[in-house]
C-alpha cells in the first residue's frame, strides 16, 4: 500500500432476500444485521472507511446512520444470481470515480451477526503488511468429513475411516466462516474473485461462524447474542422513552370498592429520572392507559407523557419529529407485546427484566432490573455513564 491508499470496508447489503425477508435489516440481540456489520468493521484498527453497498433506501439510511458511506447499487448487480464481487468491484469504481484510492480492501458479510472487530483488524493487517494477497476468516476443527458417493455411499473426506485417531493427535482443519475477507484492491481486480496469491487465514471464533440464512439461524442467532448481556455497558443513547405498566410498575394493580386503582413504583427509579433531567436528558412517557394514575406519576416525576395512545409508533414518530430528535438517539424502554413496533424503530430497543419473551428477543439491552423494582434507574445510570 502507498501512503494515499485506504483500507476500506466493503459491506454488500440488498434489500431482497428469499430466505429470510428483509434479512438485512432483521434484528439479533437488538440490533440490525447491517448496523452490526458497519459496527464490527468501523471498530477494526487499521479500517480508515466503511462502505454499505445497496440497492435499498431502509437500508442506505441504517447504514448512513451507522457512521457508513452509502454507495447506491445499481439493479443488475443486485438480484439472487449477482455475485458478491460484482458488488465489491462496482463499489471500488465508484470511490475511485470520487478521487478515493484504495490499497486494501476487507469485504464483510452482513449476514454474519457476530464478526469480531479484532479479526478484521488482523486481516486488514496481514494485507497491509504484504503478508498474504489475500485472506479469509476460518476457525479450526477437529472434525471427520465425509459425501455421498454417487452410489449414495459414505466416504471419508479427510480422514481415513480406518484409522480413528485421538482429536491430539489429528491435524486440525480450517472452516471458512464467510464472515470477512481481505485482500489487495489491485490483486482483486486482476483475479476477478476473492482468493488470489498467497492466501492466509485469520483464525476466528466458532461463534462467528453462524450465517443467516433462514429463520432458524436468526433465532439461534438471537439465542446466543443474549448470553453476553453486558449488564454493566453503558448505553450511549440521549433521549429516553418508557411505557409505563410493567416499566415504572410491577404490572399489578389494586382496585378499591369505587375502581379506584393504585400501582406500585420504586422510589429509586424517581431518583434516576431526576438525575436525567438535571443532566438534560429528554424523556417521555408513552402508555396504551388512559388511567389518572399514569398522569399523576408522570407529574410527580416532571415528565411528559402521552396517554391513552393506540398507536404507539405513530405517536412515537410524531412527537420524536416535533422535537427534531433522531429515532436513532432514543432508548425505548418495554415490557409487553404492545411494545414490539415502538421498539423496532428506534436505535436503543430496552427491555426489562421480566418482559415478554417476544420483547426480549427484540431488546438491544436487556435489564438486570425487573419492571417497577428499579428498571428506570439501571437505564439512567447506564445512559449518564455513557456521557
């Protein structure tokens, strides 16, 4: 690479997809394939820009809002049967048409949730340092391989089936996650395709290896994103918003003999509001009741609130654009199904402890802390850690 020559990250992302629709955009633990892609290479030492190519106007805008550069992929290099590196070579004629040199180029997988920023800083690297010409991440294994013949018969692929020795002493193979590839911009355009000269590997987790393909993936995706909760990470997120019953409650309600209800609050979630709005922080309370005890805890804590609202997105837009604030910079805050389509359109989607399995599987941030047991003030605290 010459002193003017970038390493760009090349994210390919269409917006059509069979198997899993709108796949791009679907969301694991929380966060959109496209915007964890764009994260994973924006992390990455040695990464100066990330590109999202794509043909799809949703996907142009999370990508952009992400930190990407957006470059608009035509049509024909964007159905079933277009190739990656149609994609890729398309996206380094169009920087270069912009005066942007290219040296080395890491293509990334949107469709690989969990791509360590590490391992693409490793090939970036091994690239840059003329190492190898080309590079792809893999994780060892330890497995025996084996085809059908044409007679549908079972034969050994790497192993001879009459010896079984111990995993010690067997010679490890290499899986190719599809997660990231690296390579010289130059050599990619002579070879037309991804492995050309000297190929090397970047080792890689197991874990990286699962690709999204259909549904099942997705969920098992999700299912392994919410083992590493983080409960301690800040969230960056400077506006906050939060249904009510089952948020700032415990979900239950006393009625008296005249159908008077009260709730059940926690006084330390009182103190985490107050402390955001001494910190200037926007905050809402959004709720399907239209019950005066929604309102008069709202006015205790000094807090706007919409109540009585049917349609939580809507209203959510409406008063986001009021306030010029981006859907992006908001941490919704939900407990039930009600909550899933609010939570889908905004950057930090926040569950409680005790949500519906549906809300936690859509919630970038599950709490530690139930609804009404002090699941306000963990997110205050973990929004003021962050500024």
């Amino acid at each position: 690479m010459t002193e003017n020559e970038l390493t760009v990250a090349i994210i390919p992302a269409r917006g059509g997809s069979k198997g899993v629709p709108g796949k791009n955009l679907r969301r694991v633990g929380g966060i959109s394939l496209v915007e964890r892609a764009v994260r994973a290479a924006a992390e990455a030492r040695g990464v100066d820009l990330v590109v999202v190519s794509t043909d799809d106007a949703e996907i142009a805008r999370v990508a952009a809002a992400a930190g990407a550069r957006v470059i608009t992929r035509p049509a024909g290099l964007s159905s079933d049967t277009a190739t990656s590196e149609s994609a890729v070579l398309h996206a380094l004629d169009a920087l270069a048409a912009d005066g942007v040199l290219v040296g080395t180029v890491v293509f990334v997988q949107a469709t690989s949730p969990f791509i360590p920023s590490e391992g693409i800083a490793e090939a970036a690297a091994h690239i840059a340092t003329d190492r190898y010409d080309s590079v792809f991440s893999a994780h060892e294994t330890y497995g025996f391989l084996w085809r059908r013949d044409a007679d549908q018969l079972a034969t050994a692929v790497n192993h001879d089936a009459s010896n079984r020795p111990r995993r010690q002493d067997r010679e490890p193979h290499h899986f190719e996650t599809g997660a990231f590839y690296a390579f010289t911009a130059d050599g990619f355009r002579a070879a037309g395709h991804r492995f050309f000269g000297r190929i090397g590997i970047v080792d890689v987790p197991e874990t990286s290896a699962i690709e999204i393909d259909d549904e099942h993936q997705l969920a098992v995706a999700d299912a392994l994103a919410a083992l590493d909760p983080a409960p301690d990470a800040p969230i960056p997120a400077s506006v906050l918003v939060t249904d009510f019953d089952g948020v700032h409650t415990d979900d239950t309600a006393t009625v008296d003999t005249e159908g008077r209800e009260s709730v059940r609050v926690s006084r330390e979630d009182g103190m985490g509001v107050s402390r955001l709005r001494r910190a200037g922080i926007p905050m809402l309370i959004l709720s399907t009741e239209l019950n005066p005890v929604v309102a008069r805890r709202a006015e205790k804590l000094q807090v706007p609130v919409l109540h009585g609202i049917e349609d939580k997105t809507a209203a959510l837009e409406s008063w986001a654009a009021e306030n010029g604030i981006a859907l992006a910079d908001i941490a919704y805050v939900g407990n039930d199904v009600n909550d899933l389509a609010a939570l889908d359109i905004v950057g930090w989607p926040i569950a409680v402890a005790n949500a519906h399995p549906a809300v936690r599987a859509a919630a970038r941030v599950v709490l530690t802390r139930r609804g009404g047991e002090g699941a306000v003030r963990e997110v205050a605290e973990r929004m003021l850690a962050a500024r």
